[in-house]
C-alpha cells in the first residue's frame, strides 16, 4: 500500500493511496476520507462508487461531501470505477461507455475482461479489508452510495449483501441494465449472452426477489437529466418496489441534470441519512 497524498480538510485528512489488487490482478488507486473524529476512535464507513469515465477523483473534488462528513463523523472510501493498467484490456472501439472507466461493478466471466474485471469481488470484499486494516473504521457499521453507473453498483451490491451494509442511496442510478443500451453492452460483453445471469447485477430483478432485509431506499434523480429515458428509467425501479412491497424513496429534482453540480446539491442529505443509520448501528 503506497500513500499517494494526504490533505487536511474541514479538520480531517483526505488521503489517496494505490495498492495491489488480488482479484483485479493491477494496481487500484482509491481515496478515503477521515473526519476529525477518526482521530479519537474508529468511525462508520461510506463507500461512494463513480460512475462512467470517473476515477476515484471525481468524487473527491466535485461533491463537497468532506463538510459532512466531518460533520457527521463518517469515513468516505471512493475506489476507482474499473481495473487500469497496460494489460488491463479496453474497448476495441474506444467508447467512453465500456472498458477503462466502466468496470460496472460486477464480475467479468466473459474472455478477455475476466482476468482483470472484478469490480464486485473488489467493492465487497477486498477493499473493505484494506480499509478497515489501515485505517480506523468500524467495518461493522458500514453503508454504500454512488452515482449513475455507481449508483447502480450501489444498489445491486446492497441488495445481494443485505447483512453487510446499513444503508443504501443512489443519485440519477442505472435502475435496470437488463432494460438500457449501457447495460446491454457492459453485461453482454463482461457477462456473456445469456440475459439470466444479467439478473443478479439488475436492480429491479434483485428487488423483486428480495425476502430478507429490506432497505429504505433513497434515490435522487434529475428531471433535467439527458439520460432520464433512455439509460436511467426509474420507472421501471418504482414498479419494481411496488411489486414486492419494497420501501422507496425516489425524488425527482426539478431542472437538475446529470452533472456534479447535482450531485454537490443534496450530497449533504445522503451523507445525513446514512449517518442516523449508521449511529444507531
């Protein structure tokens, strides 16, 4: 594990690091910020997850979220979106879509992106267990969050592993990549043809299943958003809930697009709403 960089702000430290990944097979950069209360203590944990073309920066730039969680006393761990490296294969037509920067949070088992496409074994297991070796945080009170293509990795991951987090949320979500361009293409090349093994990275199909632990899910999304019909469609996500009696909070923000400039808006009350969540773990 090498420390890239570490910054104070609102009174924590914003650090950056690199380290080897196991299931990736390459190096992984991640950030993760600690609040003044790390430094007393183990704190709760955030995971953010980026969406299509991020890095672990984005986040860490644009969203403001180090103000709340200082504030609330909560850790925020953002790992970048997919596996990079001179052998880490990328799409051949050089879309922005699929490849470096679109790791979609699931596990690759088609050639050539299995070998090093395994965001999901990564997300769920083996960055946690770096995190909560380096750093000091409660990896027993933890909670996932994300944006567009990290918004659904948040959800899915969430729904297949109920006991291991707190609390869900996501901003402008992929709802259901079974149903969207996006979707297709990441599932069909990581994944292969067959559109059943697509189910268990899809958030409606996960939700309709859904018998043990139900989270109170809150989704933020931009009516202004270019990608509302055709990629997004939280449409499909509220039938979904309504089938299976599944809580949802879906908002839908009035001349809001896509960008982090919305993210920035109401990064504030997801970080909130984890918290409470969380503090009472």
């Amino acid at each position: 594990m090498e420390q890239l960089s570490d910054v104070k702000i609102f009174g924590g430290r914003q650090i950056q690091f690199k380290h080897r990944s196991t299931v990736n097979h390459c190096d992984m950069q991640c950030s993760i910020y600690l609040p003044p209360a790390a430094e007393s203590g183990k704190v709760p944990v955030l995971y953010w997850l980026s969406g299509l073309t991020c890095t672990d920066e984005n986040f860490v730039t644009k969203a403001g979220a180090q103000r709340y969680a200082a504030e609330h006393g909560v850790a925020v761990v953002a790992p970048d979106t997919s596996p990079r490296g001179e052998d880490v294969p990328d799409d051949a037509d050089g879309g922005w879509d699929f490849g470096l920067g679109a790791g979609f949070y699931v596990s690759a088992t088609e050639a050539p992106w299995s070998e090093h496409y395994h965001m999901y074994e990564y997300v769920v297991d083996e960055l946690p267990a770096l995190i909560n070796e380096h750093f000091p945080v409660d990896g027993e009170r933890q909670s996932i969050f994300g944006h567009s293509m990290g918004g659904h990795g948040a959800l899915t991951i969430a729904l297949k592993n109920p006991q291991r987090y707190h609390s869900v949320s996501a901003f402008a979500p992929i709802c259901s990549p079974l149903n969207c361009p996006w979707g297709e293409k990441a599932l069909g090349n990581y994944i292969g043809s067959d559109k059943q093994a697509w189910e268990q990275y899809d958030s409606c199909s996960l939700v309709r299943a859904a018998e043990d632990k139900k989270f109170e899910l809150l989704v933020d999304q931009g009516v202004a958003d270019s990608f509302l019909a055709e990629q997004l469609k939280p449409e499909l996500l509220t039938q979904a809930c309504s089938d299976n009696d599944y809580p949802l909070t879906l908002r839908m923000q009035d001349g809001y697009d896509h960008s982090y400039y919305f993210i920035a808006t109401f990064i504030g009350e997801h970080i909130a709403f984890h918290a409470k969540q969380l503090q009472t773990a």
